[in-house]
DNA sequence: GCAAGGTCTTCTGAATTCATAATTAAGGTT
DNA sequence: AACCTTAATTATGAATTCAGAAGACCTTGC
C-alpha cells in the first residue's frame, strides 16, 4: 500500500475511513456526514474530502453530485465481479512467482503454510483465514509485478469487511486445505503455470461467495 | 470511466490533466505546477488538488510529501508489468464474454473486426490499431463484470500516451490478425474457454513491449 | 576564490470563508 | 385535512487565506 510514504493527513483520513467502513461503523448505503467526521479526526474538510475523493476511486464510496458521498453498497454482483477478478489475478500473480520467487519468500510462505496447516487441525477457522489470506498475499508479492500487487491490494481491501465471517464447510475446508498443499508444491517447483492453473481453479473464492450468499442485499 | 456522472468539478480537471499527459504536454518526472495548471483551467487550487489524489491513485501522478506531484515515469518495468495485467484480465474477459455476450455486442465487434481487417489489408496502421482497441474493449465489457471492465480502463488510460506508436513488423502483424480471426469464431461459438486461451496468448501486447524497447527511459 | 551558513522567496498543505444547491419544515390554499 | 408552494436551514462545492516547508540566492568567512 504504501510504497511512498502514505504520511499525508488525507492518506490518514482515508485510512481511518475505510477502516470505519470495513466495522461497520458507516453502513453501506449511508450518507457520509463530513462535517461529523472532520470532528471526529480533528482535522478541516479539505483534507476530508480529499480522502473522499479517493475512497471514491477505490469504490469504497460513490459520490453524488451536489449530495456528498454515500457508502458503496457491494452488492452481491459486484462481490462476485470483485471475486472473479481477483481469482483471475490470483492465477497471474501464481504463473510469476514461479518464475521469480525468491528463497526467503518461498520459505515464508512454507511457514505460513504449516501455520495454517496446524489452525486447521486445531479447527480454529479465524486464524486459519487469517494465515490462508496472508498466504495469498504473499504469493501476490512474490510476482514482482507492482501494478498486480496494488491493483489486488486494492480489491482485497473493498471485500475486506466481508472476509472472515464466512463458515466453512468440512468438505470444502479439507479440499481446499489440499490445494493449498498443492500450491506449496508447485512453489517449491517452481512450477509458474501449475501454480497458476492451482490457484485460477482454487475455490476459496467460490467457498466465501456461497458463504455470502445472505448478507450483501 | 462515468458510471456516476463525473459532472463534477474535479472530474473534469483530471479529466484534463490526464489529457495533457497523454499528449506529451507533461512531461514524465516533472512537476505539476498547481498554480500554472490552475490559471489555465480557471479554476482554484482546491478541486485541482483534489484531482491529483485521484490522478495518484490511478498511478498518472506520484505524491511527494511536502513537494507536490510529479508526473509518473512510466518505466519500462511498468510498462511491463501493467502489460501483464491487461493480458491476464482480457483472459478472463474473454472467458466471461464467451458465456455472457448478447447478439447485439457480438454483432458490433464482428463489425469491428471486418473494419479491422480492412484496415489491415490497406496497411492503415493507425485506424487497425484503433479498432483494435475497440475490440479489445468491447470483449472486456461483454464480460458484464463491472469491477473487471473498471480496472481494465484504468490500466488502458495508463497506457495510452504509449498506444498507437507502435510499429508493428509486417509477421507480427499478420499473426495478430489471425489470432483475431481465432477469437471472433470463439465468439461466435461461445467458447469462452478457447477465447480466453487466445487472448491470455495473444501477442498484441507483446508486440506493443517489444515496439517500446527504446522509450520509457 | 570557494564553501558554508543564513535569509528570502516560492510553493505546498490545510483551515476558513463564501456561495450555491438540496432538503425539510411551515404556512397557506384548496 | 391534505397537498402544494415557499422559505429557511443545513450541507456540499469551491475560493481564498494562512501557515509551514523546501529551494534558491546572497553574504560572509576561511
């Protein structure tokens, strides 16, 4: 995220915003009240909306012409578009690391992995969600390519609010704990395409969708 | 780009400021006078400081703190990465437009690739080029994934100021050619997935990298 | 003559002020 | 009593003002 540094009051605020978002304490659909929040923050309206400009842009909110910001509403559309996205960029992000993957990080990832083995023998979904993301994430970054790596940062954040609330079935928690077992393997290969063949066809996307079928209007 | 109008002030500043940087007008890593910038437009500094956070979140622009913003590189390792991405999200846009095309749009991008043949066989680089472009596009928003043809514009208007200077060696083009053809027919059929297997290999972009070896610093 | 320190100017970052548009409430009319 | 119209209040959009930081230029000392 911040590869310059992100010191700005207005990246603050925004930070500060999307994290109201993702708890929930700004519902989706509602109005932004500027004027609260800037009390809120201490800080004046120009950085505000500044920020707001961006959230716009990075679809945490829509701006109305002449009626301010309200919250996107991420429908289930738009989470399903912002999945396949993702997976689709998963798969990319998989092809490069095989090639460009570096010792420290394969070894990195092949410690969240056994993390993430032991919290799923323990039954312990929360922190198995948590070492799962951090794994994707991690093979995101290994593919050296900047533009991927923000672009997926960006649409992990708009489904963050929405991330770990899913309850995992047994049978797909086991498949997918077995892909990822897979996944491993084609790193330590170096297997670009495999992995990225793994990851296009991994259904933890699709689990979290079905998971989500009530929520999100 | 408008999904919700971008009647606003700040819109149509980047909107413009974008303009200029594509042209040339501004140049990569210099600065971006404000004040200049906003005697030509007419307008004060605040929308246009707005304009430039959404321009650094689109990656045209870079925040330096306290230094204002500079007009982004563009370097060739960016190039190549934003490269990557298009071609892996016009794989899935193929993958998904084969599933989803209405007739009306396979109708209109038939009508593209029989301009674009025209073109081709006239040697009218740039208007091949064009609806080229048009095709591509068009293939990404039959995909009907809102989030997908989002960040695929963004990417294509990163891009722009480097289209359509390419040179294109008289193999490489009659190849892409023939790749089109391939994907119109897995249109037709609705074969997503051959379309997306043509377009994850098709070489347009390539050609593109191999024709910008020499600029982009 | 060159370098180092200081001051001055210019530009950015943020707050405040001003204007305009929208919403709501109140009053009048039907 | 209900609905429409109008006015007032509130909030947004933009300009201006104010403060602080960076860069340039000048002066002075070595």
């Amino acid at each position: 995220m911040d590869k310059i540094r992100q010191n700005t009051l207005h990246g603050e605020v925004a930070e500060r915003i999307r994290d109201l978002i993702a708890q929930g304490a700004l519902a989706p659909g509602s109005r932004v009240p500027e004027k609260q929040l800037c009390e809120q923050f201490g800080v004046s309206r120009t950085p505000l909306r500044e920020a707001l400009k961006v959230l716009a842009y990075e679809g945490f909110v829509e701006l109305l012409p002449n009626r301010g910001a309200r919250v996107a509403k991420l429908t289930k559309a738009t989470l399903k578009s912002t999945f396949e996205v993702m997976q689709s960029l998963e798969a990319l992000a998989g092809e490069l690391a095989g090639q460009r993957i570096t010792e420290a990080e394969l070894a990195n990832i092949e410690a969240l992995h056994y993390q993430m083995l032991s919290h799923y023998k323990r039954g312990n979904m929360q922190e198995y969600l948590l070492a799962n993301q951090q794994i994707h994430e991690a093979i995101v970054v290994a593919s050296q390519n900047d533009v991927l790596i923000d672009v997926y940062k960006n649409l992990n954040h708009r489904v963050r609010r929405v991330r770990f609330t899913a309850e995992l079935s047994n049978d797909y928690w086991s498949q997918a704990v077995s892909e990822h077992e897979s996944m491993v393997e084609a790193l330590r290969a170096r297997d670009g395409a495999a992995l990225g063949g793994i990851l296009s066809r991994h259904l933890r996307n699709k689990v979290e969708m079905s998971a989500l079928e009530e929520m999100a209007e």
